[in-house]
C-alpha cells in the first residue's frame, strides 16, 4: 500500500529539503521533491516508516483534498457567483473592468485611489452574499455588515467631483457615488430627444436631472433634504445648466404647504422619508421639517402646461401613493410618462389601481421600479 506523509526537513531517502513536502513510501517506491539546504537533520526523523507515520507527524491526503476542495469552492464563489452589482457573471476580466472604469471616474490621483477602493469593497460584497444567505450562524450578520459597510462608505470620497458619463457631479461620500452609478438607467425609455418637462420627484444630488437636461427644454428637479439639495445645485452649476434645471426644496406630497418632518438615515442620505423610518435599527436617524407641495401645485407655480409634461421619475421612499394623489390633473391629461420606485407589494397594488383611474398600464421594470404609460384608446 502507498502512504503519503508530510516531514517537515528530511524525507525517507535520507536527503534534506527546506520546506514540507509530501512523498510516498512502500512498494519500494520513493519520491523526493527539490532537495535544497535545509536545516540540520533531525534525528528522530530518520527514515523509520513506522515512526514516522505518527499521526503527530503528518496530514493525510485525504485531509489535504478536503482543504483543496474549500478553498476551490470559496475561489469558485468569489469568481463566478452571479452577484446583484451590476448584475454580471463576476470572471476576472469583469472585475478588472469595473475596477478600472471607477479608476478613471475621479477628477484627482486621490479621488481615483479611494474610488479603486470603493470597487474592491463592492467586488468582495458578491461572495460574502451568497455566503451570508445560506449561512445564518455566522459572526457578522448581512445587517450588520451592511451598517458596517455604510460606515465605511461615510468616511470615502467626502465631498468628492467625479465624473459619470461625461458629465461632472458632486458627490458627499461613497454611498452618493453608488447612487449615482448603479441606480437603474431610465435613458431607454426615452426613446430619443422629448420636447417638454422633465419632472425629478425624489432628485437626490440631480443624477437624472443632469443627465436628461439636453433631451427636454425644461427640468423640475424636487429634493427635500437640505444636503441633497445643497449638492444638487452645485452639480447644477457644475455642469453649466442653470437655464435649463429648475430646483425646489419641498417634499412632494398630497397637499401643498403643509410643514412635514422627514426622516433621515444618518450614513445614507439617499433613504429619507416623509413615512417612519422603515430600519430604524441600521444607522442612526435624524429628523428635518420641510415644507410640502403637490405635482399639480408645481405645474402652476411654474406655469407648466400639463401636456407639456412628458416624463416623471418618483423616488420618495414608500410615498409614492401620496404623490400620484397630488398628481391627479396631470395624469387626468396623460401627456406624461411615469418610473416610479415602489418598495412593497402592498404599494404596489394601491399604485397600479389609483394609475388604473386615468388609463395608466403598470409594467415591472425590475425588483423595485415600475413603468407607467397611458393606454392608447381602442377605436372600433
């Protein structure tokens, strides 16, 4: 029978070598690895099978092929796993890619380190999912690392200028940035160059506003949070559009000027809201009073004809429902086509039956973003 056995310096054909090494022995079979200088031999270790064999003195093999076949599997899911970043087949290649592409969004060699950073740290968010999601007795549970990393993503790119395709933001820290870059692309809905209004409800620091301001002749962008709507009108001048962007700071919501109080999560400024906090147990929280007004309202205050409203994006954090409800005379005239964030399934059927009112059709865009567009009337 053939044995294999792990010495530490001197093998069984009396030869020195500097390193563990494995060999096997019976069968008058001998095999001896690089034999280099080594250390002086060690007595007790010559070439006795019977001694050597002490299980003090060796791994099997068959325990070293259960650690290979560990850190195969973990290689396997650090490289392959589907992951929700991008929603890529994470190989190589990819990640290098994603890498290299943050690398190249910084405006200064300081900025580019810490967005090449940020790619790591997301990168290595794709096995520690799926391994968090099978395993629920590890140490440091999904909610834990998620209010882990958010305090991370606190501490990056504070107050930083990036650039994201081909325009400049300003962005507060890390979380902003990932905002900014994996927040869904609503460009093919477009369908190419509108005449008309663009109305961001929810604008955050004016991605969309930005983005879209050379396909509309005109763009309300809401944004309730004093820092948001301080960086949303940096970015606006930023990028030269002053003419073009049109910034309110308000809450939108089913009646106008009432004072409302938002909820703000201290470690991401993307998840405030007029409703209660939905995980009050994931950052700290802070409150802020605002003022309200209704899409209506805005219409009329910006002497916006309701046809001449063609697109509406609405992130509110669960308040989608009251914002449709102050939105009624401009669905009534059903220029306009909606992308609205809803978080629940519960939101969702009061959403799809106060749009089915004004002959809106609902259709999924993915897990939380839904598209609404009129029906075309049916002519007999």
């Amino acid at each position: 029978m053939v044995r294999h056995a792990i010495f530490p310096n001197r093998c069984a054909a009396g030869k020195n070598h500097d390193s563990i090494s494995v060999y096997s022995y019976g069968q008058n079979r001998e095999r001896c690895p690089s034999h280099v200088s080594c250390p002086p031999e060690r007595p007790e270790l010559a070439p006795s099978y019977a001694h050597a064999a002490r299980p003090s003195a060796l791994i099997t093999i068959g325990g070293a092929f259960k650690i290979y076949q560990t850190a195969n599997r973990l290689i396997s899911t650090t490289i392959s796993a589907t992951c929700a970043f991008k929603g890529a087949l994470m190989d190589p290649r990819t990640a290098i890619r994603s890498i290299f592409t943050y690398y190249r969004s910084g405006t200064t060699l300081a900025i580019r380190l810490q967005l090449v950073l940020l790619s790591i740290i997301q990168l290595s968010r794709i096995p520690a999912h799926y391994i968090s999601r099978e395993r629920a007795d590890l140490l440091l549970s999904r909610e834990r690392a998620d209010l882990l990393l958010l305090r991370v993503y606190s501490k990056l790119l504070r107050n930083a200028k990036v650039v994201y395709r081909q325009k400049c933001f300003f962005v507060q820290n890390a979380k902003d940035y990932e905002i900014l870059t994996l927040a869904p692309d609503l460009s093919p809905f477009l369908q190419g160059s509108y005449k008309g209004i663009f109305l961001d409800i929810g604008a955050h620091i004016g991605k969309y506003s930005v983005l879209f301001a050379d396909r509309f002749d005109k763009v309300i962008a809401v944004e309730p949070e004093q820092n948001n709507f301080s960086t949303l009108l940096r970015n606006i001048r930023l990028n030269k559009l002053e003419g073009k962007i049109t910034a309110l700071k308000r809450a939108v919501y089913n009646e106008s000027d009432l004072v409302v109080t938002i909820t703000l999560n201290s470690l991401n400024l993307g998840a405030h809201s007029v409703l209660s906090p939905r995980n009050s147990r994931d950052a700290p929280l802070r409150q802020q009073d605002v003022r309200t007004i209704t899409i209506d309202d805005i219409t009329r205050r910006c002497q916006v004809p309701l046809e001449d409203i063609r697109f509406v994006k609405i992130d509110v954090e669960g308040a989608e429902y009251l914002v449709l409800d102050g939105m009624r005379e401009v669905l009534a005239a059903g220029a306009a086509k909606l992308v609205i964030e809803v978080l629940d399934a519960q939101r969702v059927k009061k959403v799809t039956s106060l749009l089915a009112e004004y002959g809106y059709a609902v259709t999924q865009i993915d897990a939380i973003d839904y598209l609404a567009e009129k029906r075309p009337r049916t002519v007999w």
